[in-house]
C-alpha cells in the first residue's frame, strides 16, 4: 500500500497500518510528537487502521491542526463530564473554533448557571486524568437512532445523514456521534479552561 507525503514521497506499507505505526517507523521522537493524522484529507486518528492508499499527512503537536484536534477531543471531554453530572442532558454538536471550543447542550430540567462550570471543569480534569481510550466505529443508520433514542438533537442530526457513512465515538461508557479527528486517549488533554455560558436557539 502506498501513502504519498506532502513532499510527495511515497511511504510504501503494509495494509490496516495505523498513523502511530507509520510514526514509529520513521522514528520514535516523531511518533511522541504525532498527535492524529490527516488521510485523505481527513483527519483521523493516530490508532486508525488506513486499508487503501492515498495522501497522508502526521499532524505533529506544534502544527496549527492540532490545536483544532486537542480542541475538538475537550469538546467531548466536555459532555462526558456534563452527562455524568448530570444524566438527563442532551447534545447537538460540539465543534473546534479559532478561540477554543463550545457544546450545544440541554440539560432539561435544570438550568446552566455560572457557578455550575468549576464543577464541570473538576470533572473534566478527573474524566482525563482517567486515561479512557476514545475509539470510533461505522454504524448503520438504524443503529445510530438507537443508540442516541433519547437525544432528540442527535436524532435529528442523525436524519440528516441518510445514505452517509455515520460513526460514533466512546470513551469510558459516554458515546457522542462525531465524524472524528480527535486524540487517542483522554491522558493527552490535559490543559483546558470552562470561560463562559451562552444562551442559543437550538439551529436559530
């Protein structure tokens, strides 16, 4: 199997390679510096097996892109802390932007306040300090509503997704719907600040 570098060399290895692996055959001070990787112009996981040949690209901890993955993985640090505080709360999307990160959370009954983040951020820095392997996996479109059945924002999500691959992502027993691009253990977030709540309408 072929993988072609930015400076178009062409890597020549073998199939179901993971981006760690290819790191490590390179040298061991890279595969420490990797933080995920860019395949095919997407960006994946360092323990994701690549079957097929194509662009490949280490995003390495200095490289702008990482700030972007370390951002995304806190966003799903963010409502596995929340879901374990508090167990009725619902999720839409929680994407990486310039200044950090954000999640479109529901908590029904109850209401954010202010007060509420240094407990959730408490959380978060215990749900790391954990080390819970964050692994994605294809579902079908029938498994994916089961999965999320009380979570009317990921059904609707999910419905938006008809004849698209769809995959989801676990760490410790907390599953989020997310096309990836995240670190590979909850160990490696390790810096990180709640700064503010915000009011929205769900898509308004």
């Amino acid at each position: 199997m072929k993988l072609v570098l930015p400076d178009q060399k062409v890597l020549e290895v073998a199939v179901g390679i993971t981006p760690r692996e290819v790191a490590k055959n390179i040298s061991i001070s890279l595969m420490k510096k990797a933080v995920a990787a860019k395949y095919q112009d997407r960006i994946i996981e360092l323990d994701q097996p690549i079957f097929e040949d194509g662009s490949f690209k280490l995003i390495l901890d200095k490289d702008e892109e990482a700030f972007g993955v370390l951002n995304h993985s806190t966003a799903h640090l963010l409502a596995q802390a929340v879901k374990s505080l508090y167990p009725k709360a619902c999720f839409g999307v929680g994407p990486s932007i310039e200044e950090g990160f954000y999640y479109d959370i529901d908590l029904g009954e109850d209401k954010f306040t202010d007060d509420m983040l240094e407990g959730i951020e408490k959380k978060m820095y215990e749900l790391a300090k954990q080390g819970f392997e964050i692994k994605g996996r294809k579902v079908s479109f029938e498994t994916a509503k089961a999965i999320f059945a009380h979570d009317p924002y990921k059904l609707e999500l999910i419905e938006g997704l008809v004849g698209q691959d769809i995959t989801v992502y676990q760490q410790g027993d907390f599953i989020d719907l997310c096309r990836g691009g995240h670190v590979s253990n909850t160990k490696e977030i390790k810096h990180f600040k709640l700064l503010s709540l915000a009011g929205a309408y769900w898509r308004g």
